[in-house]
C-alpha cells in the first residue's frame, strides 16, 4: 500500500487489528428486481451476493426486463420472505412462500421450493393487472444458468438479475451529506444499498479497495454511476422531475470526480462491490449481520484511480 493508501487506511480506520472504519447499519435484499426490499438483520453470502437477492424479475411480452425505470409503480410492490430464509443453512420447505403485496391487489404467494424458470399459474395475470400490460414473473434458474461480472472489473464473479454487481455499499454519512443540500431530504431507499454502513466519513466508501466484514473480504470493483431509479419516491412510485440526481451533479459527477474519465454527465453515489469468499463453495460462516465492523484493509489513493462505467440500474 502506498503512502497515500495508508494514510487513507488509518484515517478511516485501517486494518482488522485496528478501529473498525465503520459498522454495518443495515442489510438490505430485494427478491424481486426493481421492487421494494427487504430490511433483515444478517443474510448469508452466496456465490450470487446475499441469499434471494434479484433472484425474481419481471419480463414483458418479448422477455425484457421491467424495471422501475418504465414501471415506477413497482416501487410500491412489497414482498416478504420468511423470516428463517436469511438463516445460513436454512432449507425452504413445500409450505414456505414469498408473499407479494401492491396497492389494489390480493397478496400473491409464490413457492420457495420450487425450482421452474417461469412462474407460471397465477402471477402473469396479477402482474399484468397490476401493471396494465402482459407481464410474467421469472426465477432465475442457478442449476443451468451463470451470469458473470464484467471482467474489465471483476473476473469469475457471478450475479443473478442484478444488472451490475452482487454488492452495493453506500455510508449513511453520504446520504447526510447529500440531504444537508436537498431541500427535501431523500431515504436511502432511493439508492438501493446491499450493504448500508454509519460511522465513516461522507463518501468514505468511494476510496474503499479491500474491506473485511465479519471475516469476509469484500472488494471494491467500481463507483455506481446511477440511472432515474433515485428520482422516484419508493412511498408513492412517483418520480422527481429533477432531484436528487441535479443536486448530485454539482458534485457527485464525473467531471467532478473524474477528470480523467470520459463521462462527465454521469453521477456516482456508492461503491459496487464483489466477495471474495464467494468464489468458494466450502465453508460456513459466510454471513454479513447488523452490527458487524468493518475495516478498511486497502483503500484507492483517489476517487480518480476508482474504476466506473455505465450506470447501473438496481
């Protein structure tokens, strides 16, 4: 680690002997892509990011992805998972369900258990209500199907509906920073963190290149530029004409932070990320839990030296 990587280190407390640099506040895990999370006190990691998550995603009549970015709607999709389902080793049964929940609409129930990429059976009508055009639920199938990573920026990872990443950190002290500016202040929900952490400076996370978290090592592979996903209220499914992504762009672009890259207009608010231990199929204790420090092992010199590229759309 160079100079300035060690100072970084030890400003935002470096090393696992050390004082941890920050700790984890929430756990965050969104079963169905674009649709609202849930909040869980620990979540086992799996070699896809947290156990359930994007495991679920819903596609038009022609296979493509629906997201929030033409249905905002599914903002206000809720869906609730056992809450034995983020225990390590825990196994769903025939009689365990996800349980589907939007405004106007009878709870649907979906079986944990069951393994077929499309759900058939009544979930294309209820969506299709719901949204107002034909719309199927699908299951991502990991016995047959492997989506890896970008490898410019994380070889041999693997995600499941997530577009990007299987990570996404972001501090509660750049969501301060942010909020001093607004004139009315945003919940972190608008920014769709895995991982949300308190204690550190604003945008500490921005220089974060090796962190442990309860024995686990996670890197940072890139900054998340962001889509309109944050400029749609996750209460109502309304979206912003500009906020917060114009207060964001005075100081959060790339031509703010990254002079040397070529995109200036996109944003960046947190820090996409990727398991090391993930890559391995041995082993217990692959688990993140509120409360866990975290320390900062490696940190980047500069926000200029931190990868980015497209924006990533959660």
């Amino acid at each position: 680690m160079d100079s300035a990587a060690s100072f970084l280190s030890s400003l935002f407390g470096g090393g696992g002997s050390g004082a941890p640099a920050a700790t984890v506040k929430a756990i965050l895990v969104y079963p169905i892509k674009s649709c609202r999370g849930i909040s869980v006190p620990q979540a086992p990691v799996t070699a896809t990011g947290f156990r359930w998550d994007r495991q679920w995603m819903l596609v038009n009549s022609k296979g493509r992805a629906i997201t929030q970015r033409v249905e905002p709607k599914l903002a206000l999709v809720e869906v609730e998972m056992p809450p034995e389902a983020f225990a390590e080793d825990w196994q769903p049964t025939p009689d365990d369900h996800m349980v589907i929940r939007a405004p106007g609409m009878k709870p649907l129930s979906i079986p944990l258990a069951a393994k077929c990429a499309t759900i058939d059976d009544v979930s294309p009508e209820w969506f299709s209500t719901y949204l107002g055009n034909p719309t199927r639920l699908v299951r991502f199938k990991e016995e047959s199907e492997t989506r890896l990573t970008d490898p410019d920026y994380a070889r041999g990872y693997e995600v499941m509906f997530s577009d990007g990443f299987p990570f996404l950190i972001i501090s509660q002290g750049s969501l301060d920073a942010l909020n001093e500016m607004l004139k009315e202040p945003v919940p972190i929900n608008r920014f769709r963190p895995n991982i949300l952490v308190e204690g550190c400076q604003p945008y500490a996370e921005d220089l974060w290149k090796t962190v442990k978290i309860n024995k686990l090592t996670f890197l940072g592979v890139k900054l998340c530029g962001r889509c309109k996903v944050p400029t749609i209220n996750q209460d109502n499914g309304i979206p912003s004409p500009t906020e917060p992504t114009k207060t964001l762009q005075t100081y959060r672009s790339g031509e703010v932070l990254l002079p040397s890259h070529k995109n200036k207009r996109q944003v960046y608010f947190g820090q996409n990320a990727v398991c090391k231990e993930s890559l391995s199929a041995n082993g217990k204790g692959k688990i993140v839990k509120i409360g866990d420090p975290v320390y900062v092992m490696r940190s980047f010199s500069s926000s200029n030296e931190v990868p980015t590229n497209k924006p990533n759309f959660m």
